[in-house]
C-alpha cells in the first residue's frame, strides 16, 4: 500500500512537472533580430557585397545600380531551392532577356564546385554568384532557403520574401521595387 502511494504520488509529480514545461514550452516565443537585419526589411539600404561567378569574376551589389535586383539565396541540399533554380531559369528563359529586373541566385555557404556543378548539369542560364563562407547570406540576414530580396534601382529593399514563388509571384512581388 505505501509503494503504491509512493508511485501515486511520483505521477502526480511527474503529471504537474510536465504540464508546466509544455506550458512554458509553448508560449509565444519572440526572436529578436539585430537592428541593421530590421531595417533590411524596412525599406533600408541593401548590403554591399562581392562575390564570384561561375567564371571567377567578381560581381558587386553596385553594379546594378540603376537597375532592379532580385536576389535568390539558395543552396543545393534544399530541394525546395532547386526547384526554385528550375522556375527561375524558365521564366528566364520566357522572358527572353526582357526582364524587368536583374535576376541573380546566391548560392549560400556551398562548395562552389557542387553548385556549379548541380547548374551545369540542369543546363540552366540564371546568374549565379557563390557564398561560400555565408558572409553576404548573414549580412541579408537569410534565415530560410529560398529566400529573396527584391531592390529597386536606388539600392533599397523594397520587398523580402522567404519560401518559393512562382513565375506569377515573381512579377508580383517584384512590382514595388520596379516603381
């Protein structure tokens, strides 16, 4: 009889530890982001960068000035970003170099050779630069892949928008950063 108070009385602990950790545990959880990845997405200036292309030249957020810019941060382990290579190149290819804007994927923290390798191999035409250290990914404060940045031609992020778009979607949420 005193066992099975003993156990009793153990569960019932256990029952009221566990209900106060799943209460806890559920709460709303507020992840604060540093003030410049803030402004990011406020209508702030974006972030220099110099990066290689697949020929080794480098590329820098200042030679779009003037000019529209679309980032795609991505990576080839994510499938949901090769797919979205995929989209990229075809409405490229749709568009035939009558875009609206500048189109460029930044490979995030891979080995440059397997990028090129994954884009040599599905034959596609898109830009693509190569971080390979995460630098200018952690400077856009990219947390999920794909995740893009739309620029209007004076170099301010007008848009951000993180998960996959479709041919559609692109011109859509491309629209502020082409007024």
């Amino acid at each position: 009889m005193v066992s099975m108070v003993i156990v009793l009385g153990g569960i019932i602990a256990l029952v009221s530890v566990e209900r106060s950790f799943i209460k806890e545990a559920t709460q709303e959880v507020v992840i604060s982001q540093p003030k410049e990845i803030d402004s990011l997405i406020k209508g702030g200036e974006a972030p220099n960068f110099e990066l290689n292309d697949a020929e080794g030249n480098k590329v820098k957020r200042s030679d779009f000035l003037n000019q529209p810019l679309v980032l795609m941060f991505w990576a080839t382990w994510n499938n949901v970003s090769t797919d979205q290579v995929k989209i990229l190149d075809d409405y490229l290819l749709s568009r035939e170099g009558s875009e609206p804007f500048k189109l460029i994927a930044i490979n995030s923290q891979e080995n440059q050779n397997q990028a090129s390798d994954f884009i040599s191999r599905g034959g596609y035409k898109l830009d693509v630069l190569f971080d390979q250290n995460g630098e200018v990914s952690e400077s856009y404060g990219v947390k999920t892949l794909p995740e893009f940045y739309f620029i209007d031609k004076d170099g301010v992020i007008k848009n951000l928008h993180i998960g996959p778009l479709s041919q559609d979607e692109m011109l859509l949420e491309a629209i502020p950063a082409l007024r």
